[in-house]
C-alpha cells in the first residue's frame, strides 16, 4: 500500500492530524499538571513575601509559616486608599498579570505625571486598580510588604520590599526574574544585590518621598541607593522605576505610619472640599488599619 | 518512499557501536563541530556562557531534545509531507520542550524555573532544526539518536569551554565559586556581606567586566575557533 | 512620532544582531558576499515585516487570557498563553512557506534572487525573537507592531551587509590561515558589537 506522500490531501490529512495530536498532548498536559502549578506558584509566593522579612522556608512549610506570620492582607487603590470589599483577595491580586494586562502601558505612557497616572489608574478595568499589602509580624513589630513589578532588559522582574513599621526604613527585598541575562541582569534575584536594600530609607530629612534608586558607582553612603550591577544596567533602572513607581502609591499609607500628614497630597489637591475629603479618608483609614495617630 | 525502504531492507545488520556509529559521536566533538564547524546554535552560545552553571543545564536540555526530537522524527520521516516538513520538525520540537517544561513545573519547580528561561532558545536553537533536517529525516531512529547526542556533546563542550572562561575572567568564579579571593561586597556565608577585599583583589586584581558581555562571547568563541583550527588544519579555510 | 522612535530604536539601540545576538546562524553563514548579504537580509525585512504583525493579532485576538472575548464572554477566561511559543513558531513557518509559494508564482525574479534564503529564515532566532519581544513590549497597535518589525529587519539587514562588505575586503588582507573565515568573522562581529553598545541607553 504506497501513499504518496506528497500528495495535497494526504497533506491536509498529516497536518490535521498533527495539529489535532499535538494541541491535544499539549491542552492535556497543561490542563492535567495546571493545580499542581497553581500550589507550586502560590507557594513561591509566600517563600518569596517570608523571604523579604527574612525568613528562609522550604516549598512545603510556606503556607502554614505565612500563615502564622500573616496579621492581615489589605488591598489599596491608585491613592494609596484601603478597598472597603475588594473584588479579590489580597493574596489573590496578580500583580504581575495586572501590570501586563495593561498597567505597564498606563506606567510608560505617564511616566513623570503622577496625577495623570493615578486617574487613569483609578478608571482602570472596572473598579481602578487594586494593589496588595501584607502585613507580617517580624520580632513583634508589624512590618509591611508590597510587591514590586517592572520591566526589565528581556521580560518582566517583579519582587517584594518590606517597610519597617516606622514607615520609612526598607527591611529586606527579594527580587526575582522571568530572563534576564545570566552573570548580567540575573544577578538581581542574588543576595548580593538584595542584601544593601537593608537599612535604606524611602523618605528624605525634610520627609520627601525619595523610593530607592539602583546606582551605577554612586550608592556609597547614600540612604536612597544601592550600586547597580555592572553589565545588567538595563534591569538595574528597571528596578529603580518599578521600586519608585510602586511605593509611591502606597505614599500615603507609609506617612501615616510616621505619623505626618500627608502634606503633598493635600497640596497637590485642587480644591479644599477634596482635601477635607482626603483627611476624612485618611482617618478612616488610620481607623480601618487600626493606627493609631501618634 | 519505497526506494528508501528497500535499500533499509537490503543493508546488512550492524552492531550497536560500529565504527560509523562511533564516528556519529566523536567527530561532532571536533571535527564537525556543530558551532565552530557547522555554524549552528550560536545564538544560545552567545547568551548563556556568562556562567558555567548556566551552559550545563542549557547543554543537558539540547542534548535530551536534540536525541529525543532526532528520534521521533527519524521514525516519521517516511510519513512527513515534504513540503511541510520544516512546520512539522518545528511542532515537534516546540511541542517537546513545552511538554517537558510543564511537566518539570509541576513536579520538580525549582528545576523548572532555572530551565524557563532557555525554552525560547531551546526552540529556536539551530543545532536541532539543522540536525533534524540534514540527518533525522534520512536516517534510521538509532544512528539519529546518537547523532543528537553527539551533537548536543559537541555544543556543550564548546559551551562549557567558552564560559569557563568568561566566568572566571569576567566573575572570578567557577562554578559559582569565587577562586581570586573575596570582592567587597560580596556575601558571606554568615550572611553579612564583606568590607574587605581578600586574595588577588587585595593586590588590587579587578575582574574583566568586558568579559560578561556579550561581545566577549564572540570573540571566546573566535579564539577558540583559532586554536582549534591551529591544531586541525584540514578544518582551514581557503 | 511614536513610529519614527520605534523603527530607530529597532534599527540602532535594540539591533537584532549587536545587542542581542539573535539570527548569528544565518548571519554568519550567508555573509560571505555583499549579494547573498543583501538578500538575505531583504527577505528578513520581508518575513519580520509579516509575521510580527500576523502574530500580533494572535496574540491579541486569540492567546492572551481574555483576549477571546470578542468571540464570546465566555470566552473570556481562556488563557491560552502556554501555546504562545508553538503558535509563533508554526504561523512563521506557515508563513515563510506561504511568502515562499506566492513569490515563486507571481514573481519569478524575485524568487529567483530570494528563494534559496527563505526556507532558512524560518530557524532564524530573529524572527521568533521579533514575535517575542513584540509579546515582551505589549506594543500599543498593530501599526506599532509592524513598524518594530520592519525596523528589526532593517538593523538585521544593516548588519549582514555591513559585515559582508567587510568579509569581502578581508579576503585580500593576511589574516593567519586558521583564524581565516569563520574565526575572523566571529571577531569582528564581536568587536562591531562592542561599537554598537555605544547606542545602548539612548533615550529616544
């Protein structure tokens, strides 16, 4: 029995029934492996948030240590305002996904203009833009993690930076990354790049937001920098703009820790309902967080 | 297709390891080596030499998807339209390395995230279409298989080589390993990070910086070629 | 003006080959003349300008979760990202192959400059790496996309001729007998590479 294999149907026929095996093998296998993936990579989540407070836990242990470590996950809009009832949980916001589903055209395109970012921010999808906060116990002090997300030279870098509860000081940062260069920008997801975010402060003497900048040579002694790896200096602004562009909207929440008002804001606001309206805000929210103003 | 089935029927049966077999391993070591020879896969050569630990995991997937692809597409190579055959070959392969790359994320995860990155040069990676291409399709499953192994151990080596090379001039470390002393700020063991230089750097050694880039690369691999070509001189060029 | 920025970028900071090494098989293999440099380096143009487009939409309108929504709202959680790689791959093959049939039959001269270099062009990592950063960058519309392509395809294209162009000039020079073809290439190409990163972190 000789078929011509070259023939145009028994063309159609091989092709058909390659692409018919083939999305079968492949729909199969991501369908059959995906809860497994999906336990895998929530776990790594929760190593990663422990891992920015500094506690190192095997895959295994992650849920049940975040989960004695954990005080209460809030999830903030674009003003840095908590969400009375979010659509999901903080655990749940992927910011990753929600920063290419759109959020980074929104970042590129207003970079520099922080109110133009915030409102479209706030019309974003249905609802505005919800970001995660965790707050976890570290030595009996309540510290606050928020993860980070950005572009780097080849993909996406994303990571989590931890306030201490004075609202200012970073306590530890663990970044991590999809394909940046090996040797280069890869560097970012090793301790000695992550190590000298400790101790570096978000805000200046005179209280002015500052976020911390990824610096070629020019960190030493700095409060606000950390030396840029030298070869990946593509990654290393990509952690600086995700870094200051994502503290930065939760501004209001790290002031109010210090116990400041939040000058700028009310400055920056137009008219005096909208700032009264603000401070109404801010109190509840001190309320809602169980601050109190000190 | 009955021609090239006949002419299979009528070869008498070889052992395992003739020499044409051995052959189909060692010389893609030097002789026809699959980058410096056959100009194939250089782009994965150039972007992950930067450390060692890197060029070993990517030699370890060419070389199971360079045997595995070569395999499965020696056995169809007498059911494959012609004129599709290069859409077919890439499906082959693409659906392999995705498969493989599901099924390690969700067994083995920490595995699976060192190898994430290399899928796209897994797929793209010249050496497997050319090798599927010039042998696959016109040999039987077993000769093909040790094609792609042979392959795949040609590649690794001279990957192994170039960032041998590039990691300790460019990092001053093996294998992760720091062999020159230690930098300032580099992490410790304790977890704190160093404020004084020890070994070479505290003579005032720097590392060649310009060796982690990827032109460096380039001109490892050019050097190679060199000494190699020095050593085997059939492999000059007019 | 976001177009211009785009296709320079593509051309001069982001080239395909000196700052991100994709496409070295094909460059170095067909770079012996300044003729067979140009043609391939046309049908680069050609095919990227094609495909980058092509797989713009399927990402948009098919792979991304949610993007079938136009479909129907049910649709709307699908996400079928994880076939991105395949899907890429096979419309550039599907799509080299097609280029290749209509030339041949419309334009026999073309074919007849073009035709060996297109079946190469499809384990061209550029092309996949065109289809990838396009995914990367999220690029605002098709018009953007297709205009990333072709500029890709023209820094591709500047950099097989320019190499040519001095692979031709050294064959008259004394280059030492084992370093001759290949090994010279592979330095120069290294040493071009280091000249373009002087492009690198210009801000357009």
């Amino acid at each position: 029995m000789a078929v011509d294999v070259n023939s145009n149907k028994y063309t159609f026929f091989f092709a058909a029934v390659m692409v018919v095996v083939v999305a079968t093998l492949l729909a199969l296998a991501s369908e059959s492996l995906k809860p497994m993936q999906k336990e895998n990579v929530a776990n790594e989540k929760r190593q990663n948030i422990l891992a920015s407070i500094g506690i190192e836990v095997d895959a295994a242990d992650a849920e049940e240590a975040y989960n004695t470590n954990l005080v209460r996950a809030v999830v903030v809009d674009a003003n840095g305002q908590e969400v009375a009832d979010p659509k999901f949980g903080a655990f749940d916001i992927d910011v990753l996904k929600d920063y290419k589903a759109g959020l980074s055209n929104i970042y590129k395109k207003n970079a520099g203009d922080m109110d133009g970012m915030k409102s479209a921010l706030l019309a974003f999808g249905d609802g505005g833009v919800n970001y995660p906060m965790f707050v976890l116990k570290k030595d009996g002090e309540e510290v606050y993690v928020v993860p980070v997300v950005g572009t780097g030279l080849w993909g996406p870098i994303w990571g989590y930076l931890t306030i201490s509860s004075d609202g200012k000081t970073v306590i530890g940062a663990v970044f991590d990354h999809k394909s940046e260069t090996p040797g280069l920008g890869a560097e970012i997801n090793q301790a000695s790049f992550q190590k000298p975010f400790e101790g570096k402060s978000i805000f200046d003497e005179s209280g002015e937001y500052t976020g911390i900048k990824v610096m070629k040579g020019g960190a030493k002694g700095s409060e606000h920098g950390v030396d840029a790896i030298s070869g990946g200096t593509i990654t290393s602004n990509g952690v600086t703009e995700m870094i200051v562009r994502t503290l930065k909207i939760y501004e209001p929440i790290f002031r109010q820790l210090q116990g400041q008002a939040s000058m700028v804001e009310e400055i920056e606001m137009p008219l005096d309902s909208a700032a009264i309206a603000m401070d109404s805000l801010n109190v509840e929210l001190r309320d809602s967080l169980g601050l109190s103003s000190n | 297709m009955s021609e090239v089935a006949v002419a299979e029927v009528k070869e008498p049966k070889e052992p395992l390891f003739s020499k044409k077999n051995r052959a189909l391993i060692s010389n893609p070591m030097d002789d026809d080596n699959p980058i410096t020879v056959q100009v194939l896969g250089i782009c994965s050569a150039l972007a992950i030499t930067v450390q060692m630990k890197q060029a070993v995991v990517m030699t370890v997937s060419v070389l199971f998807v360079l045997a595995a692809g070569n395999v499965i597409v020696s056995l169809m190579r007498n059911l494959i339209p012609n004129r599709i055959r290069i859409i077919v070959q890439l499906v082959i392969v693409a659906a392999l390395v995705i498969i493989v790359d599901q099924v390690l994320k969700a067994y083995v995860y920490d595995v699976s995230k060192a190898l994430s990155v290399f899928v796209g040069l897994i797929i793209t990676n010249c050496i497997i279409m050319g090798r599927l291409e010039a042998f696959a399709l016109a040999n039987k499953p077993w000769p093909a298989f040790l094609d792609g192994i042979g392959n795949g151990l040609g590649y690794g080596f001279i990957l192994i080589v170039v960032s041998f090379f590039r990691e300790l001039l460019g990092s001053g470390k093996i294998w992760g390993f720091p062999v020159f002393g230690q930098k300032v700020g580099a992490l410790l063991s304790d977890g704190s990070l160093a404020t004084e230089a020890t070994g070479l750097y505290a003579l005032g050694y720097v590392d060649n910086g310009l060796m982690i880039l990827p032109p460096m690369a380039l001109i490892t691999v050019g050097a190679f070629i060199w000494i190699q070509r020095a050593r085997n001189t059939k492999l000059i060029e007019a | 003006m976001e177009y211009i920025n785009i296709f320079v970028k593509a051309i001069f900071i982001e080239n395909m080959i000196f700052a991100y090494f994709l496409g070295m098989c094909s460059y170095l293999a067909v770079s012996k003349t300044v003729k067979t440099g140009v043609g391939l380096g046309a049908a680069v143009i050609f095919v990227l300008g094609i495909t980058v487009p092509v797989n713009y939409l399927m990402e948009n309108y098919i792979l991304k979760e949610g993007a079938m929504s136009w479909i129907s709202p049910e649709l709307a959680t699908m996400d079928l990202s994880f076939l991105s790689f395949i899907m890429f791959i096979a419309i550039i093959a599907a799509m080299v192959q097609l280029v290749e049939m209509a030339v041949e039959k419309f334009a026999p001269a073309l074919y007849a400059s073009l035709g060996i270099f297109l079946p190469l062009i499809a384990v061209n990592c550029s092309i996949l790496g065109g289809a990838l950063f396009m995914q990367e960058r999220q690029y605002a519309n098709i018009g953007e996309a297709t205009v990333f392509g072709l500029g890709s395809g023209v820094g591709w294209f500047l950099a097989i001729v320019a190499i040519a162009a001095i692979r031709e000039k050294i064959r008259y020079s004394n280059v030492p007998g084992p370093l001759r073809g290949l090994g010279i290439t592979f330095i120069i190409t290294g040493l071009m590479g280091i000249a373009f990163m002087s492009f690198m972190g210009i801000e357009l």
